[in-house]
C-alpha cells in the first residue's frame, strides 16, 4: 500500500495539514511534533512524489510573478549598502534576481549606528522574514549571538569562519591559477603578484593557495614573484613599497587587484610595452570594470541568480537553521583579454 499523507496524519492522529508543514520543518509546529510525524514517516516508509513537488513549485512560481510577496534580508556588517565600494553591485544583481521569483531583497545593518543582534531578531520576526543574505562580514561581527534556527541563512565569502553557513564564493584560487596560466600561454615569463596577508587571509589566501597549485603543476616555471606585505595596508608606505619591489625584481607583467593600479602606474615604466598588468579578481569592480583591463572577469548576475535560487528553494521547503553539513559554492569566472596585456609577449 502506498503511504501518503494521509496514511502518516492517521498513524499520528493529526490532520494532513500537519503533517504536510512537519514533513517541510514549519517553525509554527511544534519541534515535538515535527519530529514525531518525520519518524512515523521513515517507519511506514514514505517517499516524497517528486511530480507533485515540481508541480507545486511551478504553481507557487506563477503566483510569485503577479507580486512581490515577501522579502529577502541582506545583512551588512561592514557598513551601509550604499558607501561600501563592491556591496551595491551584488545588491543590485541579487535584488534583480529575486524580482524574477516574487521576492524583494532589502538591507540590514548589524553593528553601530545599526541594528543590535536582538533588535534585528525582533525586526526579522515581526516583518516575517526567514530569508537572510549574509554579505561578507567582519571577523569580530556578533553573528554568534543570533539564533539562526528560524532562518534560511547562505553567506557569501568565506570572511566569518565562526558559524557554518552555506557559503556561496568565488572560485578565487582558481582565478589565480587561470590568470597565471593565461599569461604564460601569451608568453609572460616574469610573473608577480601583489597582495596583502591580511586581505588574502580575510578572502580565504587564494593568492598564497593558488600560487602554491600553480608551482604543484608547473615545478619546472619559473618562479612566480610575490611582493606579499603587510605594509601594503598602509597608504602612506604602499606607493614606495611597489615602487622598489618593481624596480627590483623587474617582473613582466604584475598581477594585483583592489586600487594597486595607479602606484603601479607611478613607477613610470611605459605600459603595457615595459610593464603589463591584470587582475585575478575584477568582481570587485561590480560593472564598472575599466575596459582596458585583463584579467579574471565574473559573472554577477549568474552569482546571484544561483544564490537566490537557493535561498527560495529552501524558503519553500522549510529548510531553516544552520546545516549540520555546510556547502561551499564556487562560482568560475573567465579570462578577458584586454589592452594592459599583450595578446603575445615579444622580446
């Protein structure tokens, strides 16, 4: 006999509607409930129908597009949406995004002069908001003090090692071995990277991890160059420190990201004839990357489609709280070609 719904609500003597908001972890039922009604579920052997699930999807779909019918937090820890340099491209593209699926995202800010961890709680709650988009956070934000079980959660970057979010990120050790290896197929020998610890380390140490795959890989290149200091956060020393480690290790062509540009451009070397540059990560433009730039071009509006995508698949399912087994998502970008690099390095 096939176990339905109904099989389950008489076996637990409730109503199928209960079952039905159990079997998708609705908050508003009771945990003793829920967890009663998923056992006797395993016991009698029941299987979700995956075309009804579908169907149900398609018909909650068509209704979301006639309006907007609920609304999606982004969470800043950093500072306001609107002053930060990278946040209000991602905010755009996943607010587009959500459009599509009858959501609207809105900001939040957690710290001083914004919302207190228990204000923001009593805020999401009274707005009913489930939905959460965790913009790449300090390290020392209080997100530890929230209780995350009544919440959709997925974080972008890998900045907050505290709690175990679903994470959605670059793919950013593979940029750094992409751009290196574009470069060498048009004939750059003297590679060098510049890079601070502390922001390597803040985005996961691509720099230092993709510098490593690559030397795993090529054992016989040479070398790659690294003017990789701490100094280098300091505005008043950066200028001089690129400007002596050019200077010194004569490399061909200088991979950076992240306003390095223009005091590479003081040391006054002719470009991109005696210098040549590019990127790794140009996702930190948003859609204001300057044209002339090479280098490892993203895609933000597949970043944020697929962020939205699953932050509402798991709205529909009921699945809230923090995964007992974290995913990471790496999202690929690609290599662009632009004029502060030669199509093909000559001698």
């Amino acid at each position: 006999m096939k176990v339905n719904l109904q099989t389950i609500a008489t076996a637990c003597q409730v109503s199928c509607n209960t079952v039905s908001r159990a079997l998708r972890n609705d908050p508003k039922i009771s945990t003793r409930t829920r967890q009663r009604v998923r056992k006797k579920a395993e016991e009698l052997g029941y299987e979700k129908d995956a075309e009804i699930s579908r169907l149900m999807a398609y018909m909650a779909k068509r209704r979301r597009t006639d309006r907007v019918h609920s609304e999606i937090c982004y969470l800043s820890t950093f500072c306001s949406v609107e002053r930060h340099p990278t946040h209000p491209h991602y905010f755009h593209h996943l607010q587009t995004a959500a459009l599509k699926l009858g959501y609207r995202v809105e900001p939040y800010f957690l710290g001083k002069g914004g919302y207190t961890p228990k204000t923001l709680q009593r805020t999401l709650y009274h707005r009913n908001i489930r939905g959460v988009i965790l913009a790449p956070a300090h390290p020392q934000a209080p997100l530890d003090e929230i209780d995350w079980s009544g919440y959709a959660p997925i974080c972008l970057g890998q900045s907050y090692p505290k709690i175990h979010f679903n994470r959605f990120h670059w793919d950013l050790q593979w940029n750094v071995v992409e751009c290196i290896q574009q470069l060498r197929q048009a004939g750059y020998r003297r590679i060098g990277f510049i890079m601070s610890p502390w922001v390597d380390r803040l985005m996961g140490f691509p720099v230092a991890a993709g510098n490593a795959i690559f030397r795993a890989q090529e054992p016989k290149a040479e070398p790659v160059l690294m003017l990789y200091d701490l100094l280098l956060d300091k505005p008043h020393r950066k200028p001089k420190l690129i400007r002596d480690w050019i200077l010194k290790h004569r490399p061909e062509v200088v991979v950076a990201s992240d306003g390095y540009y223009e005091a590479i451009k003081k040391v006054g070397l002719q470009m991109p004839e005696e210098l040549s540059y590019a990127e790794w990560n140009l996702s930190l433009w948003g859609d204001q990357i300057p044209p002339e730039f090479s280098g490892v071009h993203p895609s933000l509006t597949t970043f944020a489609e697929q962020i939205i995508q699953t932050i509402v698949g798991r709205l529909n399912e009921n699945f809230l709280g923090l995964p007992k087994s974290p995913s990471l998502t790496l999202i690929e970008g690609y290599w662009r070609k632009g004029s502060t690099t030669w199509e093909k390095k000559t001698k």
